[in-house]
C-alpha cells in the first residue's frame, strides 16, 4: 500500500480525496491544523471507507514542525496539497494571513520532499489564476493575468514556484486548476462545512434555506451576463476527488509528460448564481430568500472550463449534474440539522 500525504485532509475537497484514496487502496496520513474544518470528519471517513487514516494536527507553514513530520514519515510516496486559506472575499481583508499561509506552507512541504527524496506533488490550485480571462471556455494555455485578490495571487505565487523548482528538483507536480467544487458525499456524513460565515455560494445557499441565514445576499445583478449575476463552472466534490486519485496514480506510474503538468478541472458548464438558486429551489422544494447586492471586490464576472485536455490525458470526465450537486448539498445541510437535534 502505497501511503500518501494529504494536507487540509480534514477539509471540504480534501476529506472526499481521501474517501476516494482509500477505496482505491492507498494508505493515507492527514496533516491539518483544523483552522476550517472539524476533527469530527476524521470519523466520517471512516465510515464511509472502513478505515481510519493517520492524522497529525499541526500548522505547516510552522517550518520546524514541518521539518520533524517528514523526519519522522520517510515512507511517503506522494503527496496531495490542499492546505490553504480559501476564500477570495477574506483575502482582500486579510492578505497578509494569506500570504504567509498559502505560500509558506508549500515551500516547507518542498523543504521535507526534497530531504526525504519524495518526488510526487498534486497542487490544489484554481481557476482564479486567470482572473477574468479574454476567452470562454478557458484552456490551461489562456494567459494568467494580474490576480483579482490575494488568494487568486497565492495560487499564482505557488505554480511559479512549482514551475521553478521542478526544473532544479528531482520533483514532479501536477497543479489541478479548479473550478467551482459544491454538494457532498452520497452519504452526507461529509460536506461543505465553513466554521463562521460561508464564502462560498452553496453553503450560504443551504443555511439560508435551513434557517441559519436570514437572507442570502446575490452579488452583481448588473454584470454582462444573461441574467446580471456571476457564472461559474461549478462541479461535483467526488468528481473532483477522483481527479486527484488520478493524478496520484499518473505520477506513481511514470505516466506524466512533463515534470510540471497543469490541467483545468471542471465541468465545462457556465451557470449564473441565478441559475444555481432556480437548481436549488427546484430540487429540493424550498422557497430561497435571496436579494440583489452590489458588486463584491475581487469576484470575476465569469469563468468556466474547457476541460478537453484533463478528459483526454487524464480519461477523466466530471459525471454530476448541477440539480445532482444541489440535492447532495441540501442532503447534508439537513444531515447537519439533525446530528444538532439529537
């Protein structure tokens, strides 16, 4: 069994990563600091899977820390990236915080890979490296322009970072450019979980419904789209879990074709926040109460994927529908309101 580390595994997409991993039959040892997510989920996972993965709690933009885990786990065959401050709205807030942690930590991840001759990295990077891009849909070839918030300009900062010590490393990296991840696990006993006030669209959506939020507050109305608000390429959280088992498995088996590979991953599909409400609403039966805003600083008007190059070179292909991906999110909002209840 061949073990892999996952940072933020305890996360939203990096706890389905590591359901997806441990059906396929690796071994996985988590690394989280649980600054956005629960130790419960550790849990989760394992009755989802039937196994419990390692975990150790710590911060990894804490060099020293960093330096005595990969000292004491010589036995990594790869590691899947996410741990990173998320939210394009706190950064403009909060950038230095952002900064220091997205960056910091995967420069002491490469210190540890480098002193234990680990050679495998998948990055959790994202779309917003385009920021609003030229052309629709966007290719891995569409030109990375000045980021719109600090987060965006994280990811930049950690492929160009990628980019240059691959050349000089014995490292290879596959960088994963995200779209939109929403819904939850089949199962709901995992899911979107945001500890405050969501960043997200989806969260916000299904609190809202429950009746955690009063009002769900729809940024734009006034943007150049068909109807006013935003679009996004938004795409199934399993989906995109099982992208990254792929990319695990291409590096273990020497398939990659350069040492630094990036591939968009999304679904391909551009829908309006409108249009995710109406899903919602349709799905599930509950009335949203929502209302225009202004314009909020940092979002891009609209992105979405062409996805042809992950399809073909990876044989990987997003499954879930939109109506698919708002059930499963409403599923686990309500699985949430009844573990409160008991």
């Amino acid at each position: 069994m061949k073990k892999i580390l996952v940072t933020g595994g305890t996360g939203f997409i990096g706890s389905h990563t590591v359901v997806e991993l441990q059906l396929k039959g690796f071994k996985v040892v988590i690394v989280d600091n649980l600054s956005n997510s629960s130790i419960e989920v550790l849990d989760n996972i394992t009755k989802i899977s039937g196994i419990k993965p390692e975990f150790e709690q710590f911060d990894l933009s804490d060099e020293a820390k960093t330096a005595d885990f990969f000292q004491r786990n010589t036995d990594i065959a790869g590691i899947i990236h996410f741990a990173a401050f998320k939210a394009v709205g706190e950064s403009m807030q909060k950038p230095i915080e952002y900064y220091r942690n997205n960056v910091v930590s995967l420069l002491n991840i490469l210190d540890g890979m480098k002193a234990q001759g680990i050679k495998n990295l998948v990055f959790s990077s994202s779309c917003t490296v385009y920021g609003q891009p030229d052309e629709l849909p966007v290719t891995e070839s569409a030109p990375i322009k000045q980021a719109w918030s600090p987060y965006g300009n994280t990811k930049q900062m950690c492929e160009e970072i990628l980019r240059f010590a691959t050349m000089q490393l014995p490292v290879r990296a596959i960088a994963l450019r995200y779209f939109n991840p929403i819904g939850a696990h089949e199962s709901a006993l995992i899911g979107e979980l945001p500890l405050g006030v969501p960043g997200n669209l989806v969260p916000f959506i299904t609190q809202t419904a429950i009746g955690i939020r009063p009002m769900l507050n729809v940024f734009g109305g006034d943007y150049n789209t068909p109807d006013g608000s935003a679009v996004r390429d938004y795409i199934h959280v399993v989906d995109l879990a099982k992208a990254h088992v792929i990319a695990v498995e291409r590096m273990l088996n020497e398939k990659g074709k350069a040492d630094l590979e990036i591939f968009n991953l999304g679904t391909g599909n551009g829908f309006s926040v409108l249009e995710v409400i109406q899903s919602f609403e349709k799905v599930t039966g509950e009335k949203l109460n929502y209302q225009m805003v202004p314009r909020r600083a940092g979002d891009v008007e609209q992105t979405w994927a062409d996805t042809t190059f992950a399809n073909n070179e990876l044989g990987w292909k997003a499954e879930k529908t939109l109506d698919e991906m708002m059930l499963s999110a409403w599923k686990w909002e309500k699985a949430l309101a009844a573990k409160k209840q008991n």
